[in-house]
C-alpha cells in the first residue's frame, strides 16, 4: 500500500525554480526517448533515470514524484567544505556518499517527508505484535539514511582516527577478543565476523554514537543514529504491512531476509554481508533480520507517547505501564537479527537494552540531516 500525496508548497517552489521550455519531442521517431521513460516511471528509481536521461524534464518529475509519494529534492553531498548540490530523488533515488568507503562513509539514501496520516507501530490484529507497538500518527522531516549498517571497514576508520573505541571482539585484553582473549563467542564467526563489507557487530550504544559523531566532524555534515520513527518510516518504505514485501514472513523457497528461521545459509549461524538481498523500494538493505540495530531513543514501552515531530525520545522519564514500574536508562534497537524469529523483524518491532549492551548481532545505521 502506497501513500499518495497532494502537491505540498516547498515541491511547488522547486517546480518553479526548475522549469524549463520542454522541447516537443526527446528522441527521434521509433525510438523510445526520456518522456517514454518518465511516463512508464513508476518509482524512485525510475524516476531518477529519467532525470539522468534528460534534465530537461525535472519539473515533470518533480510532479510525477510528488504524485508517488517521493519528492525531488536538492542537497549538498561531499565534505561541508567543498559540497557540490546534487538533485536525488527522496524516496528510491541513487545512494550517494560524503566522503570515500576508506574515509569512513556510507552510502546514503534520502527519504521523503512522511505523508499526513503516516502512522507508527502496529496494527491490533498483525501475527507477533507487543503490547509496546501502539500505533500513533507522527510526522517526519525529509532525511538521509545508510543503505545498509555500517561496515566493518567503516566503522574501522573511525578506530583509526582515534573517534572509536574498538568493537568488543577487538577489545585489547578483552575476554571475547578474536585473537588474545579466552571466549570464543565472536572468533567462531570467522570471516563473518572480520570481512571488510560484513556489518560491524560488538558495539555497544555509545560506540554507534561515537561513530556518527566522528563522520559528522569529519564530514562536516550532520550525522547521528536515526529516530525510532525515522527508522520505521524508512523501513516501511511505503508501506503498511509487517514486513516491507508484505505480510508473510520469509521462507526457503523465497530468501529476503536472515533470521532464526528464513531459510537462509546465515539462519541462527552467523550475519550476512551488510548488503545481502534485495534492498526495500527506497533502496535500504537488511531492514529486517541480520543485525539489530541501535536508534537513538530512550525505550519506554509506551511507543505512542513519544515525541510526535519525529525526533528521538531522549528524556529517560517513561511512565510505569500496568503494574510494571517505569523503565529507566535503556535504549531501542530495530530491526531484528540472525538470531531471532522472523516476527522480531517486523517493521514495528521494538526491542530494549542497556546502552553497553554488545553482542555477535547487534550493529547500527546512521542518519544525517540534509541541511548542514
């Protein structure tokens, strides 16, 4: 199900600012030219082509994008010093990076604005929902998202600038680390563990804060971990059923996730690459399953009473729920993982840990604002 919006003032300016004198025809006759292209273009990622194979007619994909649900939207891409404006389509638009893989940089994707109505949570009847995935309406600004969690290569660079501490099984005199220490929770991952593109696991809370801190100063754009709704909504892609394709969990026959029982070679062994399977409609890998991944807020089991701007809930002050006393000092993770069941993957699946938490599934994604 697709969320269709109304042409919004700031897409209508754009249109403005980008309107051009179309030419009558975009290819010679019998050959199927960019307006072909632009009328059959059903997605972001059509859209985008479009765009690339005529620039000419940006003021018809900014329209035909907004009709999507997506929008066309103008960012700065590069380190803050020497950015260039580039023009990506929110929603299924190219991944672009601020700095190179070896420096530390993701590939990012942005995401549109959420259309009025965009709800959080889950629906009452959905197979596997808590009691903590109360749906509520929230609204959430035009973002940038990782494609996928950061790598292990990533999040290596940042170690060797000094802005991250070691991930648990690199720990020095460490119990689990790989090489020196007497566990072998981590060493018998092997290479799905150490692999450049595998997602770093192993790090806690604060250390997912420390990454991002450093890609923002190195950057000089402004990266940080990703709201709980932000996360969900970029999940969703879209969409309201449990998992971005649908409803029905992953099985053998039809491989689109890892978890404890997808029927996949990773299930209750190991991770998979960071960038394994197909990507949801907005280009974001590994949603669901694989690792869980650290979002910024503060849990409180009572999701509908967090912040409704679409920012992350950062007051450790929850209200007791029932008989259960309040909760205090843990923070949320998304997505679930290798080692979970596959209706702990769901779109609105929520779960709480204590910030030093690190585990062989746990990892992280950034978020960045589009605006310096």
């Amino acid at each position: 199900m697709k969320f269709v919006r109304d042409l919004s003032p700031p897409v209508r300016v754009l249109m403005a600012l980008l309107a051009v004198t179309i030419p009558a025809a975009h290819a010679d006759a019998g050959t199927a030219g960019p307006a072909v292209a632009l009328a059959g273009a059903t997605d972001g990622s059509a859209l985008e082509k479009a765009l690339e194979a005529d620039p000419g007619t940006r003021t018809e994909i900014a329209a035909r994008a907004e009709a999507l649900g997506l929008a066309l939207i103008e960012i700065a891409v590069g380190k803050a010093a020497e950015s260039q404006k580039a023009l990506r389509i929110a929603g299924g638009g190219k991944p672009f990076r601020d700095c190179q893989e070896a420096e530390g940089c993701p590939p990012m994707v942005v995401v549109p604005a959420s259309p009025p109505g965009f709800k959080i949570g889950s629906p009452e009847g959905e197979e596997g929902r808590l009691a903590s995935e109360k749906q509520t309406e929230v609204s959430v600004e035009a973002f940038a998202i990782s494609t996928r969690p950061v790598t292990v290569a990533e999040y290596k660079a940042c170690v060797a600038a000094g802005g991250c501490d070691q991930p648990e099984w690199l720990e020095r005199g460490g119990q689990h680390n790989i090489e020196t220490g007497t566990s072998r929770y981590y060493a018998v991952l092997g290479e799905h563990l150490t692999n450049p593109g595998q997602p770093v696991v192993g790090v806690s809370h604060e250390n997912a804060q420390q990454f991002a801190r450093w890609l923002a100063e190195n950057t000089g754009q402004r990266y940080r971990l990703p709201s709980e709704a932000e996360w969900e909504f970029a999940a969703r892609a879209g969409t309201t059923t449990a998992y971005w394709w649908g409803d029905a969990p992953p099985s053998a026959g039809r491989p689109q996730a890892v978890c404890e029982d997808c029927g996949t070679e990773w299930d209750m062994k190991a991770v998979a690459p960071a960038q394994s399977f197909d990507p949801n409609p907005w280009g974001l890998y590994n949603v669901h399953g694989n690792v869980w991944e650290w979002v910024a807020d503060i849990f409180c089991d009572d999701y509908a009473s967090g912040p409704r701007d679409g920012t992350a809930r950062i007051a450790d002050d929850c209200a007791a729920v029932g008989n259960r006393p309040p909760m205090r000092g843990l923070y949320t993770m998304r997505g679930g993982s290798a080692f979970f069941p596959a209706k702990s993957m769901r779109s609105a699946m929520r779960l709480r840990q204590k910030p030093d938490f690190r585990n062989i599934s746990v990892g992280f994604r950034v978020a960045r604002d589009l605006a310096p």
